[in-house]
C-alpha cells in the first residue's frame, strides 16, 4: 500500500508540473483529489488493514493528500498570475487617443460625376437618371434615328436576348444617356433644365481610349427663346469652373444625328498647352463633348 502511495505522489507531481491551463488543473485535481479519486478510495480502504500498518499507511496518505493539495493552490495561484500578467500585456490604457480607422474614399469616376453635377445644379439644371437596360425607342426612334438611319452603325450595341411575337428585339443596353433626354422630354413640360450622368455601352474594341462600357453626362434644356448663345455660354461657363479659368475652349461645327446645329467642344491640351503630343493627337486640343440645337422632330409630340 504504501508504495502505491509513493508513486501515485510521483505521478501526481510530474503531471501537475506540466500544466498550463486553468481547464487541464480543474482536470488533475478531479483525478487525484476528487471523491473518487485513488487517493480518496486508498484512504477509505484502510479500515481493512492492520492496525499498525493502518497508522503507518493512513499517515503517509494524509500527508500526500495535503502535499497535494498545497501544490494545487501554488499551480492555482501562479496560473492566475500568468493570465492577469497576459491580460496586462493586453489591456488597452484609454488615457491613449484611439487607432485611427481607415476612410473608405469615392471612386475618381465618381468624384469627377460629382463635381460636373454639383456644376450644373448651380446653373439651375436638375440631375435625373434613367435605366441602362433600354428600349429601342427611346434610344434611337424617339432620337430621330430610325432603324435605317447610318448613324446606327457608329453606335454597334449589346442587344438583350428578348424578342417580340413578330421577332423583333427592341431592347438594348443604351449607348447614350441621350435617352433619358427623350424620357425627359416625354415625362415633363417646359421649362426643363436637366442633366443625366450615367453608365453606357458600345459593342466596341477595347484599347487605351475606348472601353464596352463608359459614363457619360448629357444635358438638355427646353424653354423660349433658347439660342446657340445660351448653350455656348452655358458650356463656357462649365469648362471655366471645371478645367480652370486659364483653359482655352474651342467650339467647331460637328454633326450629331439628333441635333441641328451641331457643334464639338475641345479643350486645349493640359500636356503639351497646345503645342501638339501624343495624348492629343498633335493637335494640341483634347475634344470633350458634342452639343447642338435639339431637332424639332425629337420633341414632336411631346
């Protein structure tokens, strides 16, 4: 019996030095002190010994039991010791200003619609939207392009898989927000004064200057006595606050299917200011926008 005892105390020593978790000594302690633990059901078989060797061996047994438990109590407290010290090494002293959380930021794209927006609000013009997913009407017919119209073949477009009963396909991803114009023209009564920034597609090659999908902000104003004046000095007055005061802007007669007449603006080239590069063409203007006169047949019936 009392070697038993000498290496249950051995084996309970070595396994408590090698703790290291609070969960595994609540384990050991259920092992080796617990009700029914070794120990626990040596001591409650001494009744059946000898009575000397009941003495020599009940002796032995208390002390291992209480050597035992005092080495519980030391690995319990060193175990606390090591987590507080950890949670020290942890804490956060709110003395400190906290870390500083990294700003989400508006994409370029975004930013540049943004400012060309806020540009046309102050010189009176509303901000409208229309869908991408749009009908033939409204991105050609009611533009004045009808479906033998050439100015069809400089816009090659994304057809959606949709047919009517007699197999024609009237819906397309729009290749101008020119149609939201035509809704526009359609929904509201004189004076309007609206722009459309928005994504648009062309079934195009994708190089350095042309992608299948682009934005593009259009513009449109209705009202009396309207004149190429106002639509120049509206434009002058939008490359001003948008490229600076010290840009020159150049208007030159263009043609634009929806429009009579037509005109193309170009600014002069930040690169090389008008002394001809790479970026420009050698022509030292960059072109920006087409603009014109809204042909009558487009608000007819409207």
């Amino acid at each position: 019996m009392l070697k038993k005892l000498e290496e249950l105390e051995s084996k309970a020593l070595k396994e408590l030095g090698g703790l290291s978790q609070p969960n595994e000594l609540e384990l050991w302690r259920v092992r080796y002190l617990g009700k029914k633990s070794q120990l626990t059901k040596m001591l409650r078989s001494l009744a059946g010994l000898p009575l000397e060797e009941r003495k020599a061996v009940g002796t032995r047994a208390n002390e291992i039991k209480a050597k035992l438990e005092d080495g519980f109590r030391q690995k319990e407290q060193a175990l606390r010791e090591a987590q507080l010290a950890q949670a020290r090494k942890e804490a956060i002293d709110i003395t400190l200003p906290g870390y500083p959380f990294p700003a989400g930021r508006l994409h370029p794209i975004t930013q540049t619609l943004n400012e060309i927006c806020d540009i046309f609000v102050s010189l009176g013009f509303q901000v409208v939207e229309g869908p991408e997913v749009e009908w033939d009407y409204y991105n050609f017919e009611a533009l004045n392009i009808p479906a033998e119209h050439p100015a069809r073949a400089s816009m090659s477009t994304f057809w959606v898989d949709y047919q009517t009963e007699t197999g024609q396909r009237p819906m397309l991803l729009r290749t101008h927000t020119t149609s939201v114009s035509a809704r526009m023209v359609e929904a509201l009564k004189p004076p309007i004064r609206v722009i459309e920034p928005g994504k648009v597609y062309r079934y195009e090659a994708t190089d350095a200057t042309h992608l299948a999908m682009f934005y593009q902000v259009d513009g449109l104003a209705v009202d009396k006595g309207i004149t190429m004046a106002d639509l120049k000095g509206t434009l002058y007055e939008f490359a001003r606050r948008f490229f600076g005061e010290e840009r020159r802007v150049r208007f030159r007669c263009d043609y634009f299917p929806f429009v009579e007449p037509g005109v193309e603006m170009a600014i002069e080239c930040a690169v090389c200011q008008g002394s001809g590069c790479s970026l420009c063409g050698q022509s030292g203007w960059i072109e920006i926008l087409g603009a014109g006169m809204t042909h009558p047949e487009v608000l007819r019936g409207h």
